[in-house]
C-alpha cells in the first residue's frame, strides 16, 4: 500500500466508522463512512487514495486529489501560517507547503507549482516549490516541433512555466502568447527549441511552412499537387521514393516525421494525406 497514491484495493469487512480496505499483502486502512458514497458488495476491487487525515492516521478515499505522490501540478494557496502554506490539491485536508521549500513569499490566493513527496521524518505528504530538484532534466530523446500535453503551473517574470511528460519543463514566453492563461490550465503545446541545461522553449501554435525542413517541403508541394493524398509510405520501394521525391528513403521516413509530428499529416495505411 502506497502512501499518497492511488491503490488497487479490497472491499474487506464493514466496521460502525466505515468500510476497511487491503491490499495484497493484507494491509488495511479506513474508508471512512463520509467518504462512503455508497456501500460496495465485500470483495468489490476500488480505486482509493491513501493519506492522512488531520489527527496524522492512515485514511482512504474514493475521491482523487489534484496530483499524487511524485507528481507535479499548480496548487492555490489557501493559507499562509508562519510555518508555511496550506495548498488545496482537491482533498478536505490540504497539504502543507514549507517555507523551506519556497524561493519566494506568497499570499493566499495565489498559485505555485510544488512537487509532492513523503516527507521522510514526519511521514506527511508534503509539497516542494523548488522544482528544479525534481525536474527531469534528461531531454536527450524530445524533439523540436514535437506537440506536448502541458500544464501551466505559475507565472513566471517572463511568461509561463509548464510542465509535461515525464516530469520535463518548459516556457511559454510572453511575446508568444495571444490567448489568456492561467495556473492548473492543461495546453497542447509545441517544442520550440531543446536547450543544453535541460530547459525546453514551448510555443502554443505549430510553426508556420517557413520553419519546415526542405525534404518536408517539397512532399507537402507534392501532397497539394496531388490532390492531398500519395500513396507512399515506410513500405514503399526505395526506387520508388528516389523517382517520385528525388530522395532516400530514410529522407523520405524522416520528412514525413516531421510533417506528423507538427500536425500537417496523417498516415493511413496506403499512404499519407493532408491535414
């Protein structure tokens, strides 16, 4: 049983406070009948996620938070302590936010992008806003022109940060930007440009023809020639792509990558059209 994460669980035996869950092992842990929508028949495999509650013990939930464990999103601020700030990730107990943990002060109301991990002293779920400790800096196999799911997580002083994948960030830089956004917002966006330290440039619209590679050019003047579809593919005879683009095929394989990936194609079985 996982703390902080959502676990595969088993409906075991009813109690006057609730419903007690196991895993495999045969861990248990509370599902408190406030947290009981309606009773499940015993046996019944639930989806619960795992924390504590405000006197510290170990609770379930059938309700899911804003991020798990390990996971990165923007939270709002809901309370300002001196210790810290209580962050609301969609659970009646917020998670605590350290002081130490921040690089700047906030207010409530505000957004922050945190990082949330067990704090292994007190065993309490608990947020970082030093995200660059747990960014995935490792961006060797992303590419330029690639679309992305991102999150916006905070303003930043010149434009927004974003997260997406497997943990990777970027910005959006303000002279990019034509539409309002805000903390939480989750954005199809395009690589820009893959940077030396690990930090990615994201723009929110596909660039423009001037921005594709000639080889990817010229099949795109093919395809509107052609009435939009050619009947060539990754199978397709070598010869035959040398008559009919006047390149290889791994040119040929690696242009209409890259038409895929900025969304201006779409392979079929025969071949592949124009979007």
């Amino acid at each position: 049983m996982e703390l902080g994460k959502i676990n595969q669980l088993k409906a075991d035996r009813f109690a006057p406070q609730g419903l007690y869950l196991v895993d495999e092992e045969g861990n248990e842990v509370l599902l408190p009948n406030s947290r009981l929508p309606k009773k499940p028949e015993l046996g019944t495999q639930l989806e619960a996620f795992v924390y504590r509650d405000s006197q510290e013990r170990l609770i379930a939930t059938l309700e899911q938070p804003t991020a798990q464990v390990g996971e990165i999103a923007s939270l709002q601020v809901m309370d300002v302590a001196p210790f810290g700030y209580f962050l609301d990730w969609g659970l009646d107990k917020q998670v605590l936010l350290p002081k130490k943990e921040v690089r700047h002060e906030l207010k409530v109301g505000d957004y922050v992008g945190v990082f949330l991990y067990v704090d292994t002293l007190s065993e309490r779920i608990t947020a970082s806003a030093r995200l660059e400790r747990h960014f995935n800096h490792q961006i060797d196999h992303l590419n330029e022109q690639d679309g992305v799911q991102a999150t916006i997580l905070q303003k930043e002083r010149l434009g927004y940060l974003l997260t997406f994948g497997d943990r990777f960030h970027g910005m959006i830089y303000d002279n990019e930007i034509f539409t309002p956004l805000k903390p939480g917002q989750k954005v199809k966006a395009y690589i820009r440009k893959l940077r030396e330290d690990g930090k990615v440039d994201l723009i929110l619209q596909p660039e423009g023809m001037d921005h594709v590679e000639p080889s990817a050019k010229a099949i795109l003047e093919k395809l509107e020639a052609a009435g939009g579809f050619l009947p060539f593919h990754d199978k397709s005879d070598p010869q035959a792509i040398q008559a009919e683009f006047g390149m290889s095929k791994k040119t040929f394989k690696k242009a209409i990558g890259t038409l895929y990936r900025k969304e201006l194609v779409v392979i079929e079985e025969g071949g592949v059209r124009r979007k």
